[in-house]
C-alpha cells in the first residue's frame, strides 16, 4: 500500500492510497483535477503528467527515454517531471508528494 | 450552494464513450449545476475504446480495468448513467428526446456523442457466415475471445488492412492464432499514410508470420460446417474459422439527420461544436467541423478530437467562447512497434523519411505540402513526434537538408532552416 499525495494546480491536495496500477489510473480514479490520461496509459498522450517533489526522486526514479521524449510537450517540464501512467504504484512509492503539472 | 443559471436544467449526452463522459464531467467543471443525463445503448460502464485492438484483446483483462472512469466518479459529479438504453428520436422543438420504450426525456441543452459504427460490407453470404466479428465494444472483443477458447485450429481472416485491421492482427498473433489480412487496396494505411508507411507495416507483419495480402477484393464468403471460406475476385480462397471485419466506419448521424440538422460528412458544427440548432451541440468522431489549422472542414476518428471536442462544447454550453483549433494526434500499438502520428497529412507534395542512426525501427515520415510542415508519422521515435507537433504549431520552417541527415544530432534548432 502506497500513501501519494498530489498537489493540483489550484494547490489543493488530495491524499489517497493505491496499491496497484499506475499513478496514472490512481489520480483519475480519485478524480485529481490535471490528470487525464486520454490514452489510457500507454504514455501515448502526456496528459498526466507530475513533478514528483525533489527528495521523492530517488523513490521514483528518472523517466525513462519515450517518456523524456513524450514530457518535451510540455515546455515546463523539468528533471523532476514523470508521466504517471508510467509510474507502477508499490509500497516504494509510500508518502510520495507529487505536484500535478499545470 | 447557490442557485445558478443553469440550477434546475438538464443537459442530456447522447453517447457515453471519450467524447460523452469527458464532456460530461468539463460542463461540471464548468460550473453547470443542472442535471448532467448520459444515453448510450451499450450497458458496460463507459470504457477505453483503442486498446480493444491493442493490449485489451490479448490481455484477458475485464472491462472494468480498463473503464474510463470509475462508477463512484459519476455519483460524485451528479452524472446520471442511462446505459443500455436506446434514443429513438431528437425533438427538437419540444427540447426533448423520445427513448425506444416511449419514455419522452426533456433537455434544455442536447450533446451529441454518438461516434460510429463499423462497416459491414454488402460481401454475398456475410449474413450466415459463423463467427464473424467487428471491434468496436466491450462486447464485440468478449465475443471474439470466446470464439478463440471454443475454436481449435484458430484460423482468422481479417478483411481491411487499416488500424483497426492491423492492430488486432498483431495483438491476435500473439494469443497463437493463424492469422491473415487481406486488403482491398494495392497497400495497406493507403488512405492515412505514405508509400513507405505501408511497406514497413507489411514487412513487421510478415517478419510476426502474419501474411498481408493485397489487392484482395472479397467477393463471396461460403460457410461449411465448421468454418467460412472467403473468396476473393482473383480466384484466391482462404480458411476463416473466425472472421474479422475492420472495413472502416459509418457515422452515427441518423438521429440527428431526422431531427433536420445539418449533416455533411458527419453532423456539421461550428467552432464552438455546436450544430445549427442553438441548443443542441455535437462532438467527436459524427462531427464535421473546422480545423483552423488546416483551414478546411473534416471529420476525425481519434480519441483526442473526441476529448478536445468535449471540452470546447461544455465551455460554450456555460456561457464562454471557446475557440475549437486543435492538431489531430493519433496512435497505434502493433507488436513491440509505437507508430505516434502529428497533423493532417491530407494534400502533401513531398514525404520525407528521416532514419535514426544505429537504431532498428526507428523513423519517421515528414509530410510536407511546399515548405509547409502537414504532419509527422513517428516509429518508435517519440522525439519526432514531438518535435513534428511543435514544429506543426509554431510554423517555423524546417531545413529538409538537415531534417534528413541522421549524422545531425535530432533536436528542434538543429533543423531550423536559416
């Protein structure tokens, strides 16, 4: 069981818990304004994607190459920046903060 | 909370797919707090339509891993599901909708959802054939799946090389059936892609033992005991113990056409999705609209035109002026193989293929009308798709030179032409 935070745009933040699926499907399961997930979660859209809080980095890890690739739409993306249908929610991922991209 | 303007309304969507349920939930954040009513005749909780053909045939998943939104989401927002219900008549006049059992629903506002359905091609014999299949709902993979547990020799006939005809030979493959393709066309994708696009899904699916035939123009299906013979104009048969359909779509525009709507090519509307009745909007794939973009109008069949669609139409129905300007974007999933794809390419004069260096499958196809950049269609190369969708949107002219010389490193300024 993974405890995530999510900070949306308008800075209200929704604590929920997942322990399975992606963040993806977890923050548009709880309904998290900003995450969409048009594609379904075959990193095809970039529509969900979050800046994972610095010192959370070393729980996620960085993006993988597509999904570098697929964050260069977004001209604010950054090195913190993941696309969470690309992130599989397990216990490593527990107390994680995530910021929703605007 | 406070009454509004739209307290006491009632907006009722027509469909319940991308484009229904993603406008359904913008208008409540939008701030319509009228009733939100949702029709569709199919009674699964609205799904994810592409994986159908891709991952959600082969998986074994059920629909409810793979739904759009989850059941509670609907209750929490005040949307009222009316699934497995079918919508006979628009009227339009009366602000009403008149359901299959006789049921009258008034609306203040009216959205229609109603997307496609596939082709059945008038091919002699189709009607009796056994196990013959289309993919367009839950219900038609569930079919599928069950006629591949109860069939031995798992022999399938796909008739159409498209998308949806490719994607569900590869997915198909994989579960151990024999499978075959067989394309009217002299290539496959020809509507949608370039020369080179066709050749290289050709190739992919015969290195998977999947043999793309074209120029097969189905004449006749025979039905024997236990499975369907399909004959074609030149003489050619094959064994089908299941038969897919992948023939294309026909727009779900009745309803509206009878209610006196302007129909062209789909249901026409304006920028704002609305059609020319002021309270009846229409969006995703029954619509014709206007892409400024590309300045003319066009229909699309695509989940992001469903959802753009939605949201333009759920701004204007509470009182703002959005402006729908939009670049298509598609996808497809064949094997280990992500075809991404930018724009419109419609009208092109030149399509250059641009090859990544020591990297097997990886490409891209830059269609160009004049100097002017129409569309990028990317293989296993996300970084073209997206610099194909930025150099699509700013209009900088690109240096073909440089675009086709794999020895320059690929980034935007590199390509820039002076």
């Amino acid at each position: 069981m993974a405890k995530i935070t999510f900070i949306t745009s308008d800075n209200e933040t929704h604590i929920v818990e997942g322990d399975s699926g992606s963040v993806m499907e977890l923050a548009v399961n709880n309904g998290i304004q900003g995450i969409d997930g048009d594609c379904g979660g075959v990193c095809s859209c970039a529509t969900c994607h979050v800046h994972v809080s610095p010192e959370d980095i070393s729980k996620t890890g960085e993006a993988s190459e597509i999904e570098k690739d697929m964050l260069e739409l977004d001209d604010n993306a950054d090195a913190y920046s993941r696309l969470g249908c690309q992130l599989a929610i397990s216990d490593a991922l527990d107390g994680i903060v995530l910021r929703v991209a605007k | 909370m406070a009454e509004s303007r739209f307290s006491n309304r009632i907006c009722v969507v027509l469909g319940a797919s991308h484009a229904g349920v993603n406008f359904a939930f913008s208008l409540r954040r939008e701030g319509w707090d009228g009733e939100i009513l949702l029709f569709d005749s199919d009674p699964e909780l609205p799904y994810h339509r592409p994986p159908l053909s891709k991952t959600y045939l082969t998986n074994g998943d059920t629909i409810e891993k793979n739904l759009l939104k989850p059941e509670e989401s609907y209750k929490k927002e005040g949307i009222t599901l009316r699934l497995g219900t079918t919508v006979s008549t628009i009227n339009k006049e009366a602000h009403t909708i008149i359901l299959e059992d006789g049921d009258v629903q008034p609306y203040d506002k009216l959205v229609i959802a109603t997307g496609a359905r596939p082709i059945i091609p008038p091919i002699p014999g189709i009607d009796t054939s056994k196990n013959v299949f289309l993919i367009r709902s839950a219900k038609d993979i569930a079919d599928i799946r069950s006629a591949l547990k109860h069939s031995k020799s798992k022999r399938i006939v796909i008739i159409g090389g498209g998308y949806i005809g490719l994607e569900a030979a590869a997915s198909l493959k994989k579960t151990g059936a024999d499978v075959t393709v067989l394309e009217r066309e002299e290539r496959v994708l020809a509507r949608v892609t370039a020369p080179e696009m066709s050749n290289f899904f050709k190739e992919l699916h015969t290195e998977n033992e999947v043999p793309i035939l074209t120029a097969k123009d189905v004449k006749a299906i025979e039905t024997q005991k236990g499975y369907n013979e399909v004959l074609c104009t030149d003489g050619s048969r094959y064994i089908a113990d299941i038969l897919i359909l992948g023939c294309g779509i026909r727009v779900n525009q009745e309803l509206a056409k009878e209610a006196g709507l302007d129909i062209e090519n789909g249901i026409r509307v304006n920028s704002m999705a609305r059609t020319n009745d002021k309270d009846i909007y229409a969006i995703g794939d029954c619509t014709f609209h206007y892409n400024p973009h590309y300045d003319r109008f066009i229909r699309l069949e695509c989940v992001q035109n469903a959802v753009d669609q939605a949201k333009v139409a759920a701004a204007a129905i509470c009182g703002k002026e959005p402006i729908y300007d939009t670049i298509p974007w598609f996808w497809s999933d064949q094997y280990d193989v992500k075809l991404q794809m930018v724009g419109l390419s419609e009208g092109y004069d030149r399509a250059l293929v641009r090859k990544e260096v020591n990297r097997d499958n990886c490409f891209s196809i830059w269609y160009f009308k004049g100097d002017t950049l129409l569309a990028v269609d990317a293989v296993n190369n996300a970084k073209a798709y997206v610099y194909g969708t930025k150099f699509i949107k700013s209009g900088e002219k690109i240096d073909t030179s440089k675009l086709l010389d794999s020895s320059i490193e690929f980034k935007p300024s590199n390509l820039l032409a002076e």
